[in-house]
C-alpha cells in the first residue's frame, strides 16, 4: 500500500472546528479567511502550507479568502513584495476574494481605536526607553513592574499621543501601551505595546504617518474589520492570542473573529526564515529569491515544480497542531508523480563521447518515430534524427569496465533507445593526454526500434544525440541548498557554514535534440535516463539553458516502500 496517499483522509482539527461551528449556525454558517503575508520578503514553501489552507477551507466551504498584506512595518516593506506575494498566490491556483487589501488601509481606524483605549484607561504612554521597559518586564519567573508613567492621567496620554502622531518626538522615545497586568503569567499580557514612532516612509501611505501599530494589535483589528470567522496562523502567536482577543473584547468590536493556531512547516536541508532567506539574496549567495535553490516559490517554479505539485505537498502534510520536520524528498516525490503524467520525454547528453557509426551511410539521416509520452497517449510522437555521428554519454562509456557495468565497453553491443543495436570496435584517444575522444562502432540495421531478429539480447539501452541536427544547451543541476539536515541548529556554528559548496553545478557544451532547441520558457521535459528539466529565463534563441528540477530516483519511494 503506498502509505501517502489515503482515500478518505479523516478531517484536520481545523476543519472539525469549521464544521462544527457551522453546525452550531455560528457567523451564520459563513466562512471567511484571510493569508495575511508582511510584504518584507518573498513567499516561501511554508507560506504554501498557509496558502492551501486559508484557501482550500474557503473553497471547500463555500467561503472566502482574502489576501491581506500585512503591512504595518514600514522600514522593511517593499513594493516589489506586494508584488511578488500576488503573483505567488495567483500562480499556485488561488483567487482572493475581491481587492488586495492592506493592513495600512486601517491605520486610520486603528488610531481612533487607540484613543478610544486611552479614554477606557485601558492604555497609556511610556516614557520608558526601550531598555527599561525591557528590564521593567519581569521574567518567565518574575513578575513585571509597573512604568513610573503608567498611571498618568488620561488626558495627558491622549495629548501625548496625538502629538507622537503629529510628529513631535523622536524615534523610540515614547510608545503607547495597553494597560493590562504586569504580573500576568502571560508575557504577552504585561502591558504590550500598541504604537510605537517610526518616522519612516511607507510604502503605500508615504509619509502620512510616524507612528505604527504593532503587528499584536493590528492583526485582531484587520480580521475584525474584515469579519474573517477563521483567523487561521502559525503556533507561536499560541501565548498572544489572550492578547488578540482582549484587543476584540475591550474595543467591543461589531465582529468577533477567532484566532486558531496549527503547526509550521518546517523542511529538512531548507531554511524557511525570511530574515536568513534574504540574507542569501542580500549576500550574493544565491543568484536572487528566484535562485532554483531557494525554497521561495518563485525559486520552486523557476526550478520547475508545478503548483499542482505544491498543492497536492500540502494535501499530504496535512494540518496538525504538533510541529514536525518534514523529507524534503516528499516534495521532490511529489513533483516527480505529477512530471511523469505530463512531462514530454526528450533526450539530451549531459557530457558528450563522439561515437561514429563506420557502417551507417555518410550522408544519411533517418527520422525515428518516438513516443513523446509513454503515460500519456494524447502526447502524440515526434520524429528524432538519427545519422552517423552521435553523441552518448561519457559515463556510459568504459574503456576497462568493472562487473556489474553494462553499458558501453570495447566489444560490447548495448541499444541506443528508440534507434538501433550499436557494438563499439575501437576506442580513438588524444595522442597527448590519452583521454578517450571517440568510438568506432558498427550498427545492426536489422535492429532499426526493436530487437535483433536472432533473439541476442543486450543489456543496457542509452539515450543519444544525433550530431547532424544536435543543439548545444546549458544544463544547471542542483543539490540541496544545505549539507545538513537542520542547517539553523548549531549554537557554535554559523548557519551559513552549512551551505552546501556543490549545490549548482552548470553543465555547458550538452547535446540537446532539436526539439529542445526553442521550447518556451517554463517548459518542462524529462531528459530520459536524467531526471526531469524546466527551461530556464536566461535561454537566448538557440541557446537553451534548462534546469534540473529533480532526478528520477525517488528516494520518498523507497522511504515509504520500506516503511510498509
Ligand atoms: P516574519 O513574520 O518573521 O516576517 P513569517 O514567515 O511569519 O515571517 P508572514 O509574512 O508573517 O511571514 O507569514 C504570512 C503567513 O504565513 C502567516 O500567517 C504565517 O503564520 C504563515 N507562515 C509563515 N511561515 C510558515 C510556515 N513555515 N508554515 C506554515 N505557515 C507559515
Ligand atoms: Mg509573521
């Protein structure tokens, strides 16, 4: 039984909740989500996870989801993620309902419910530098202490704060806080900060503000305004959410939206923080977000994974409450199934080894009928030539083969795939160096797509190139962006140690058949006997560029196979 696919796959705790929410006629059935990224990098593998989830809960119900930027921080937005994030969202399969919207849209709203706090006595100013009100914050084991400033009259906070809006203090010099418990033995409960000064210019509201809210008392106020039902986040806001629904409770608000926490995605040999991720870019490690590397989406599509392929990554992670570290070879596992059904077959030699047929006709050229692909009749055939020169592999050649090698070897007689029986008679080396740069060989006519009709039997079939029409290409083959499980986990070591020094490797002067000559960018074939290969950006007219998306070997196959 293949143990990761089920038929009737049993409801996640979210969607039990949604379920029973509905059946309770809570928000009168309605479903409403929202994906709330902050425009501060490029979506990544993990966002997929949110993405399927806010999205598919949605669809699934009838519902709708918004697409929300979460933007409340202006020094480290950027328009350039706006748009990357929509792009993102809309290339997986995903609609938002209605308009992009932004979290700094509410900021007017969101300042008058600030001063409708200080009026309740339920928030005041600090003068405290940012350093006291650290130390003034207690610990896990201690209670905080008050600010000297916390019971200072309401009229002067409210005075205080308008003037922290019209731009009369500095940067960190004061904040506007909840007032809540000092003593909670919930951090997050201990007078949290609500605003604090910024004189940064914003990316959508330019300089109209100097102060910004946080993110802890923005988020509540957006899914409030936009009357979201299910406000669907990560684990670690677990410990905040007493503060989101105290925000909803003390402003009273007309909607009461309700946070649920499900567990991160995490994927081994990958990094998913945004802040590391942007390092790589920033640093020149990588060539940019969209590096075929990058576990970004755009580095994923670049690379040649399909969004069907995310999606159904997702599907089979599930959504759990308990955080867990997933192979990223279920990914490549799942990309590797959905490239199969579609992906055209080609063939192409990565590293070329001249073989020159002595008893095939000088000027001819034959067009063999190939099959383009075997899982999919619809795909059609396609005509490959074949002449007198070719090209095979040079690893699928050995002058001195040891026992289990098949392929290529003086004397021996292998298949060239879809063409004929060839037997190698001479191997011709560089008289200086001694490397092998052709082989004579001879062909069995009588062998033109099938078997010889005396029944001999050979036992390796290699996939080649005809020089006579051959196309010289790029190829680009990636190994994992890290050489270690967890490349963060290491307290001595900087994780940037962990970058694997072989994860690129670009193969030039490779013989492509002339199908491959000018596929459009984003295609994606399977290079037989290779793995499977998307067209890459930087392909100019006759000179492809493909990139390797992943082997055929699947290692998820055998994982599962053996867990069985
Ligand atoms: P940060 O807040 O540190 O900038 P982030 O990864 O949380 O980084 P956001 O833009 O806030 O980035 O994320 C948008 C949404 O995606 C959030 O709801 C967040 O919970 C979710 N998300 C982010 N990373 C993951 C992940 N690894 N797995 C599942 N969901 C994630
Ligand atoms: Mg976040």
């Amino acid at each position: 039984m293949d143990s990761t696919t089920t038929d009737a796959t049993p409801l996640d705790f979210i969607r039990e909740i949604i379920v029973a929410d509905r059946e309770t006629g809570k928000h009168g059935g309605r479903v409403h989500t929202r994906f709330p990224p902050e425009p501060n990098g490029y979506l990544h593998i993990g966002h997929a996870k949110a993405i399927c989830l806010n999205f598919g809960v949605a669809q699934e119900f009838g519902g709708r989801c918004n697409l929300r930027m979460d933007d409340t921080n202006p020094t480290r937005e950027d328009i350039e993620y706006v748009e990357s994030i929509e792009k993102d969202v809309a290339w997986l399969g995903f609609r938002w309902h209605g308009e992009v919207l932004y979290a700094a849209d509410y900021f007017e709203q969101m300042y008058a419910y600030a001063e409708r706090l200080i009026t309740m006595d339920k928030a005041y100013v600090d003068d405290l530098t940012a350093d006291e009100i650290r130390a003034h914050r207690g610990s896990l084991t201690e209670p905080g202490t008050d600010s000297p400033y916390r019971n200072r009259p309401i009229e002067e906070s409210l005075d205080l704060f308008r003037r922290m809006r019209a731009g009369e203090f500095p940067d960190g010099s004061r904040v506007l806080r909840a007032k809540i418990d000092m003593a909670s033995p919930n951090i997050n409960m201990r007078d949290p900060a609500l605003y604090r000064i910024r004189h940064a210019r914003h990316h959508r509201t330019g300089d109209a503000w100097c102060v910004y809210p946080m993110y802890d008392y923005a988020h509540p106020i957006e899914d409030a305004l936009e009357g979201i039902t299910h406000s669907l986040c990560t684990l670690e806001f677990e410990d905040h959410r007493p503060f989101y629904d105290w925000v909803i409770d003390t402003l009273d608000t007309e909607f009461r939206p309700q946070q649920i926490e499900f567990a991160r995605l995490n994927v081994n040999y990958t990094l998913m923080s945004k802040r590391k991720l942007l390092q790589l870019v920033a640093e020149g490690l990588v060539s940019g977000w969209d590096d075929p590397r990058m576990p970004t989406i755009g580095g994923l599509r670049r690379r040649g994974f399909t969004p069907e392929s995310i999606r159904d990554f997702c599907e089979r992670i599930g959504v759990a409450k308990k955080e867990n570290v997933v192979d990223v070879a279920l990914l490549e596992h799942c990309v590797r199934e959905d490239l199969n059904r579609r992906a055209p077959r080609a063939m192409a030699v990565l590293r070329p080894l001249e073989v020159v047929i002595e008893n095939y006709p000088e000027d001819q050229v034959e067009h063999m009928d190939v099959v383009n692909n075997p899982e999919d009749p619809a795909a059609g055939t396609r005509k490959v030539p074949f002449s007198r020169v070719l090209y095979v592999e040079q690893d699928d050649f050995r002058e001195d083969p040891p026992k289990k090698f098949f392929r290529l070897a003086p004397g021996r007689e292998v298949r060239l795939r879809n063409a004929y029986m060839i037997s190698c008679r001479e191997v011709v080396k560089d008289a200086l160096t001694g490397a092998v740069v052709r082989l004579l060989c001879t062909y069995d006519p009588a062998t033109r797509g099938g078997d010889a009709p005396d029944g001999r039997k050979v036992k390796a079939t290699l996939h080649w190139v005809a020089a006579s029409d051959a196309v010289d290409g790029e190829v680009r083959l990636y190994d994992r962006l890290f050489s270690v499980a967890d490349p963060s986990d290491d307290k001595e070591k900087d994780w940037r140690t962990f970058l694997n020094p072989q994860s690129l490797e670009q193969v030039q002067g490779c013989k492509l058949e002339p199908s491959l000559a000018s596929l459009p960018e984003g295609s994606r074939v399977q290079f037989e006997r290779l793995g499977y290969f998307c067209v890459d950006p930087d392909s100019t007219p006759g000179a492809p560029v493909f990139n390797r998306t992943v082997t055929l070997k699947d290692s998820w196959a055998r994982i599962a196979a053996r867990e069985n």
